[in-house]
C-alpha cells in the first residue's frame, strides 16, 4: 500500500551499532552505491566525504530507511531500535527546511519526540523540560518562541539540531551541517559534537576535509562506493580514493587552498 | 445601518451570512495548510479540475456538485500519485489534470441540450444563492476539519514542515498527505458555489497572507484567517447589495484592498518601530 512506509531493516544482536552489508542502492533504474560494506560501533566518529553525486546522500537515505536497498542489507543492532523507530538523530542540509513554514522553534525541537507517539500525542511536562535543557544547552532557550523565519542560519541548525538529539539516538547523523553556516558556528558545533561523542556515534557528511580531520576518528569515502580509512590522518591513499580534486584548507600566515591533482 | 439590519429579514441573507462564516473556518483552516505547505498550485488544478463533474452532472442530469467533489478529490489524489509514483513532474501533472478538467467541462455542458442554469454561479459564485442542503454540507465539512484538525494537530505539522524527518520516524506521511489533499479537494469545492472557481483561490490565500502579517505561527495563523476571511466576506456581501455588483468579485476585492491597507500601515508604523529602535540602541 503505497500509503504506508514500509520498513526495510532487520533487527539482530551484534557488536556494531549498524551494518551495512553488499548494500547496493539508488533511485529507479538508477544504481549510486554499489557493493557497500560499513559497520557502525558505539563510539565511532566516521567523515563521510565523496565528490557531489557520488553516492553521501544516498548512503544516508538508505541507512535513514527512506529508500529500500537494491540487494545487500542493512543491519540494526537490538539496542538501535525502540519500538518501530531506530534510534537516530538526523540533521538535514539546512536548505531542505522551508524557513517560512510557519513553527516555532521550541515546536521545532519538541517534533523530534514524535516518533514515540500515537496519531494525536500531546507533549508530557518531562518531554518538554528535555526540550528546555536541550535549548539552553545549545544557547537557544531566548529564542524558542520565535518563528524560524525569524532566525538565522546558525540558529536554526541548533535547533535542528536539538530536534535531532531530544530523543536520545545512539547515532547522530548530519549531512553537510558547515554549509551557510558562519565560521564561529562552525567551531562551536564540531567542539559539541566532540562532546557528544562521548555518549553516541557520529557520522558527519561534510566537504570540507581540512576542518574535520581534528574531529572524526576515521574516514568513509563513498564515490560509486565505499572505502573505510581508520584514523584521521589525511593521507594520499585517501585522498587517491576520491578520484577527484577535493578542497584541502589549511591554516596558515596567508589563507590558501590545496587541490589534489584530477586523475586523468 | 438600519437598512443592513433590516437584511437579516430576508432569509437569502441569512443564508448568505451563515454562508459566509462557515465558508471563513474551512477556508481559514484549509488555506493555511495549503499556503505553509506551498500548495497554492496543486489546489488551483484540484479547482479547475473540479470543472469536468461540474459538465458532467449537467450532462448525465446529477448534482453538478455531486461530479465535482468526485473530480476534486481524484485529481487530488491522482497529482499525489502520479508525481510520487509515477515519476512524473509535478508542475506538469497539475497542468495536464487542471486542463483536462476544463475540457471535460466545457465539452459536456456543449453537448447539455438547452440552456445550462446556474452556469455562472458555478464560474464566479453567488453567495445570495447558496441552498439550504449546500449550506449543510458545508457545516458538516466545517465541524470536520476542526474536529480532525484539534485531534491530528501535532502530527499534522509534522507530517508538513519536514517531511523527509518525518519519515524517518516512520511517522505515516502518505496517509496524512492524502486526507490532507482530499480536504483541501472537499474545502475548495464546496466554497465553489459562495465565490466560483475562478475566485476560490483568493479565499484560501489572501486571508492568510493578512494573517502572515501579524503572525508567524500555524495556529495562530488559522484563526486570525478565519478573522480576516469573514470579515471580507461580511464586507464584500454588504458592498454587492449597495452597489448590486456580483457578491463573489466584491468579497475578493475587499480583501485585496484590506490586505493593501495593513501592507501599507505596517511599512509606515514598522520604520516607525524600527528608528525607535535605534534611538533606544
């Protein structure tokens, strides 16, 4: 029934958090990811880098169950799961929100509970306290009753961002949270994601390799497919996976940009 | 004033009147829906589509509104479909079901041996001759909509403001999209007979563009529509008796001007508000 969404994933008991086995996937006829293996562990810090096209978004719809894979699986560990709704924190590209939808952002961050509720859920005073200290934890608690429209682009990522973590995911996963995002923000959102590793696993979709490698522990580069690099040392063998030139900034006396030569 | 109370004498005033509120909620709900949502569009298609049960009830001799309320919530559901399944570009889909519909409509009310009645009223809308059953209708699909929306409300947000996020919540998007169109299909065409398809549109946005004026909230938002909605509406009908111009065009017209009027007094008080500000720091 095309109604309903159907619900892909199975369900066992491992050491990962998530596997991805054989995963092939994409849209229609259309194969992105092909032959896709990852296992996901408690702790993990994974950058997810790859050149537009390559496959990032749709490693995350598949691994957010909003498309079925083509073969292979994907995996959950027992603990991920709570009653029908994996246990992941999702913070969409910034420009897939409509700003001028008119919610609040404390409605904003409360809808990231709707998961545990039935068709006509109202709000406990606990959700809403745990909506509260989420909001002063990210420095929005002023703001939380102001329309979204209202805000700016720094603002409203912490309060997606809240969205994303007020119902306690074991994994948090964020596709390109650096772009229209001020630079200020930027360190400060990587400095708390540094924090909450410490009690979830990340997996950060990001362009901007030289920023990142201080905070991921390991590297996915997904183009067509996947390799996994443990560590986050930027290495040629890494950047040589990429099949394309990638942007590489380094801080220095005078602010310059390395590109990796384009295999011809 | 004497004179505009006397109106209520008449019972096709009363009628109108009652009319005219009922038509404010539905509009004033549904049209907030469909203006956060971006979906003026899909509801422009659902009305002129509506067009074909219009000739099709003149034509096979059943209430016209019968065929169009058949019409409406197809082609709603049918754009849904179709652009989610079937993979083909939503702005053609409407296109393709917004002309068929005329079509149909125009090639069976040809093909109506006689003259067609009431044509115009359906094209432009007669508020003075909306009928007892329409009216009931109507305030059925109004207790409705305020009943489905009190109970879904927090849903109903979720559903519409991220709906990727939503997904991934296993939260059931599909089946809210389709009552949700099927709404707007019975809100848009049961508002035909008060304003006419040509005008129905205006009602489902103009009040809403007032509202987004002073509020930035959805709920506040339905409310202060179903405000504005009635109070253009109130406006429009008494200025048709006056100048005996088509009930329809004048409400539409008094909204337009009233949404001009605030438009122009918040830009003039909102640099006011915004020196003070300055001065202040």
């Amino acid at each position: 029934m095309w109604l309903w969404k159907t619900n892909y994933s199975h369900i066992k008991q491992m050491d990962s958090i998530v596997e991805i086995r054989k995963l092939s996937a994409g849209y229609g006829q259309n194969i992105i990811l092909h032959d896709v293996n990852l296992s996901i562990k408690q702790f993990d810090f994974i950058g997810v880098i790859g050149p537009n096209g390559g496959g990032k978004t749709t490693l995350l719809k598949a691994l957010l169950g909003l498309i079925p894979p083509m073969s292979g699986e994907i995996v959950y560990d027992e603990s991920m799961t709570e009653g029908k709704v994996h246990r992941i924190g999702y913070l969409p590209q910034i420009n897939n929100i409509d700003r001028k939808f008119p919610i609040t952002v404390f409605d904003v961050v409360r809808s990231g509970l709707m998961s545990r509720k039935r068709l006509t859920g109202r709000y406990s005073s606990e959700e809403n306290n745990r909506a509260n200290e989420l909001m002063s934890e990210m420095g929005i608690s002023g703001i939380r009753n102001k329309a979204i429209g209202e805000l700016s682009g720094g603002q409203i990522q912490r309060a997606l961002l809240c969205r994303a973590l007020v119902n306690n995911p074991k994994l948090l996963i964020l596709d390109e949270p650096n772009t229209y995002v001020d630079n200020r923000f930027e360190r400060e959102l990587y400095e708390k994601l540094k924090i909450l590793n410490n009690k979830l696993a990340i997996l950060l979709v990001s362009h901007d390799l030289g920023t990142i490698s201080t905070y991921v522990k390991s590297y996915a580069c997904v183009n067509g497919s996947l390799h996994y690099h443990s560590g986050n040392k930027v290495t040629p063998e890494l950047l040589k996976s990429y099949e394309c030139p990638i942007q590489i900034i380094s801080h220095g006396e005078i602010p310059h940009t390395v590109l990796y030569n384009h295999k011809s | 004033m004497e004179n505009l109370i006397a109106l209520f004498n008449f019972g096709f005033f009363r009628n109108a009147f009652l009319a005219a509120f009922i038509a404010s909620i539905t509009c004033g709900i549904i049209g907030t829906y469909i203006v956060s949502r971006r979906i003026v569009f899909i509801s422009g298609g659902i009305t002129h589509a509506s067009f074909g049960g219009i000739g099709m009830g003149y034509y096979f001799g059943f209430d016209p509104i019968g065929g169009a309320i058949a019409f409406g919530i197809l082609s709603a559901l049918g754009i849904e479909f179709f652009t989610k399944r079937a993979n083909l570009r939503e702005d053609s889909a409407i296109a393709i079901l917004w002309s068929l519909g005329m079509a149909l409509g125009v090639i069976f009310i040809f093909l109506t041996p006689g003259y067609a009645p009431n044509l115009m009223s359906y094209l432009f809308g007669n508020i003075l001759t909306v009928s007892k059953s329409e009216l009931i209708y109507l305030l059925i699909l109004a207790v409705f909509i305020i009943g489905f929306f009190l109970i879904f409300y927090r849903m109903i947000i979720f559903v519409s403001f991220d709906e990727e996020f939503a997904l991934t919540n296993n939260a059931p998007v599909r089946l809210f999209n389709a009552l949700l169109i099927s709404l707007v299909a019975l809100t848009i065409v049961l508002n035909i007979r008060v304003v006419g398809i040509i005008l129905v549109m205006s009602l489902l946005t103009i009040p809403q563009a007032i509202a987004n004026l002073f509020t930035k909230r959805f709920d506040i938002m339905m409310i202060y529509s179903i405000v504005f909605g009635f109070l253009g509406s109130l406006t429009g009908l008494t200025l048709s008796y006056i100048y005996d111009i088509p009930s329809g065009a004048a409400i539409i017209f008094t909204l337009v001007v009233l949404y001009g009027l605030i438009k122009i007094i918040f830009l003039i008080s909102g640099k006011a508000i915004l020196n003070r500000e300055k001065v202040n720091g």
